[in-house]
C-alpha cells in the first residue's frame, strides 16, 4: 500500500458541509433504517440567519430533530470546526471535507399535527396572522404585536391587578426594603460594566489590578506609539495643548513625566492608552476595522472593538456601536488607568470634562467603583476653580451606595 496522504476537499458537492449527527438518547443500532432530511434558511441576505440548518431524521417508532442555531445545538460549535475524512485504502489517498455536527433529540409529542391543525381551523383570521408574525414577523411587527395585546386588557381590570399585585408586595417586603432593592439594582447595573474588582486587596494598586486593564502583550504593543510620548518636550506639550490633540488629563500629566527611564516609559503608555480610550468614546458606530488609525497596535485595535463595542444589525449589515452602556464601561476603565497613573488619586471632573459626560453619571460610575468623592479644596493647582471632584481608591473600600440619580420625585395622586 503506498504511503497515505491528504487532500483538503473544502465543501462536498452539495455546497453546504457534511452533516455529523448524534443522538442525545443513545446510541444507533441499524443505520440503515435512518432517514434524514436538512432544511436551510431561505434568508439568504442576513450573515447569521443564512447559515441556519434544520436537520431531521424519523424511524419506526420515533422522530428526531436537531439543529445548529437553538439552545438545544452544541454549544461548542463556534469554537470548534469539524471534518471528515474518506479514504481509499487501494492509493492511501484521503479527501477530507468540512462537516457540521448536530444534536438529534427525540420529538417525543404524539398526534401533534392533527390536533394543532384542528385548533389552527376554528380560529379567526386575526389570530392567524398574529400567530404567523409570533413564528416568523419581524421584531418591529412582534413589539407592535404585543402593544395591541396589551391594548386590549380592560383599563379598569389592569388597573384593579396591578394595585393588587403592589399592595401585596409592600405588606410583603415593606416600603423600606423596596427601596433599598431599588438603590442595589441601580448599583448593580454599573457594576457590570466594571473592571474586576478585588474587595480583598492588601494594596490599593491590586484592587483593580493593572493586568485587567492591559495585558503583557498589549502594553508591550504600546511601546512604539508611546515613544513619542517618552521624548516629548515642554514646547510640544504647550503646541499640543493650544491644539487640543489629546485630553486634558494628559496634557496635565505629560508636564510630570518622572526622570527615569523605566517609569517614564511606563507613564507614556499609559497615559498614551488612556488618551486613545478617551477618543475612541467619542465614536458611535464603528465603519472601519481600524477605527483609531494605522499608528494604533492591531492588538489594541482589537480589544477596543470586543471589549468596548457591542454588535447591531443594521441595514442587511452587522455594525459596531458604542452604546451608552460601552461608554460606561469606557468611562469605568479610564479611571481605574488613571487611578494607576496619579498615585490612586484624580481629578474626576477633568476626566468627566475629557469624556463628555453629566456630572451625576461620572460620580455614579465613581462611587460604584468605590471610590471616596469629596471637593478638591486645598490643592494649588486649583486655586481658581473650586468646583472640582476628587476621586480617591483607599482600603477599607467604602460600602456601595445608591446612585445619585436616586432623587425626590413630585409626589403623584
């Protein structure tokens, strides 16, 4: 027999990969009774939906369905590509093909077509369009769906149910625990757009540990842009303050850039990557895949589209969009950064300024990262302006409070 080898055959002849299966139930013992049938999405514009695959299979006594986009396919698919491989033992040659794999489960329902066609017949024509837009409407008509729904509840029924439902609540919980769940909710929506948070830190410096912001290879990757930085002089920082070309907060810190060597460097990266942040939140959709121009590290162009974008559809088109939710993620790490950079100590209303943001939404996301606010009173660099905040990272951490915009509302009759 000649020496086996291998040939990459890409897709069968039929276009799409060849189909794996296995059964969530057991195992086959004749296969030869098996029949299956695929069905593909006929969506063939939407990049997601296009590649959608129903599989099928029935024998004597039960039906099997499986497919590769529901919570019953594998969860391992968009990780993992599979293959098939046929050989010829005469030559030793293998063609090998891409394959898909599916999980058949048994469709267990007895006399289901009969009965939901019954049931199908005896409806109006209202109900049957409103089935056909909950099977397969578009969202806009599903929301519009669900508003006439509602609509159509009796005002004074709905109005009875819900001061029934309340009523019940409060002599459950209290007024008091209500709004105490309340003010943990509004907390707890910021903190999911935190950097990691190490309650248990001996050191201020490993209560948001620099390797959550950059990693070693990505601060590696900024030592090129950053060198610009490292050998600034004091004339460039004053053109590039009359020019605005960065953010005030590094404009400041450039002037303080320490004498050594290794830390120098280090600050210039840092306050290089905290600059690019800033400008990367003025965005809002994203068109390029280098949204920060070709001076910016690949790497660090990739993690500024999968950490601090989020993905729409658009327009027959997937988008990236930095959403007011990503902004707040953005916010999140610029001052943990800026806390690395000033000694855990910063002036929030610069960054809020540099970021563009409301005061309430900046002391918000600040006081989720458990930070101590008070008024920058008594610091020379700002004699003149006596309205900024202070944002200081000390241990013990301060326990979480409720947001700020948790105000006096008009009492309502």
């Amino acid at each position: 027999m000649a020496a086996a080898t291998w040939r990459y055959r890409g897709a069968p002849g039929s276009g799409q990969p060849a189909v794996l299966v296995q059964f969530s139930n057991g195992r086959l013992q004749r296969t030869g009774s098996m029949r299956f049938t695929v069905y593909r999405s006929r969506d063939a514009a939407h990049p997601r939906k296009k590649h959608r695959r129903i599989l099928v299979s029935e024998t004597e006594r039960l039906s099997y369905v499986g497919n590769n986009f529901s919570s019953g396919a594998m969860k391992c698919d968009s990780l993992c590509r599979y293959f098939v491989g046929v050989l010829d033992k005469d030559t030793g040659q293998m063609e090998v093909y891409n394959a898909e794999i599916f999980n058949m489960q048994p469709l267990l329902s007895d006399n289901l077509v009969p009965d939901d066609t019954k049931d199908y017949q005896n409806k109006s024509y209202r109900e049957k369009m409103d089935l056909c837009i909950e099977a397969f409407g578009t969202s806009k008509q599903k929301r519009a769906l669900n508003s006439r729904r509602m609509n159509a509840v009796g005002s004074d029924i709905f109005k009875a149910a819900v001061t029934k439902a309340a009523a019940n609540i409060i002599d459950a919980k209290g007024v008091t625990a209500l709004i105490q769940d309340v003010a943990q909710d509004d907390v707890q929506n910021i903190s999911t757009f935190l950097p990691p948070c190490n309650e248990d830190a001996d050191k201020p410096e490993n209560v948001y540990k620099f390797e959550d912001i950059l990693s070693p290879a990505e601060y590696e990757a900024l030592r090129i842009p950053a060198a610009a930085f490292v050998n600034i002089t004091p004339e460039e920082i004053t053109k590039k303050t009359q020019d605005r070309s960065h953010c005030c907060f590094v404009l400041e810190e450039l002037k303080f850039l320490p004498a050594n060597e290794k830390s120098r460097d280090h600050k210039a990266r840092c306050l290089w990557f905290l600059d690019t942040l800033v400008k990367f939140s003025y965005q809002k959709v994203i068109k390029t895949k280098y949204p920060m121009g070709p001076e910016c590290p690949q790497i660090i162009s990739k993690k500024l589209m999968r950490n601090f974008t989020s993905l729409t559809y658009n327009n027959s088109s997937v988008q990236n969009l930095i959403s007011a939710s990503m902004k707040a993620k953005i916010t999140a790490y610029v001052i943990a950064l800026a806390l690395h950079i000033n000694n855990f100590q910063i002036d929030l209303t610069i960054l809020q300024n540099d970021l563009k943001l409301k005061e309430s939404r900046m002391m918000d996301i600040a006081k989720a990262m458990r930070l101590k606010v008070s008024k920058a009173k008594g610091l020379p660099e700002l004699e003149n302006d006596q309205n900024h905040k202070l944002g200081t990272l000390s241990l013990p951490l301060p326990m979480q409070k409720a947001s700020g915009n948790q105000r006096k509302r008009k009492k309502m009759n």
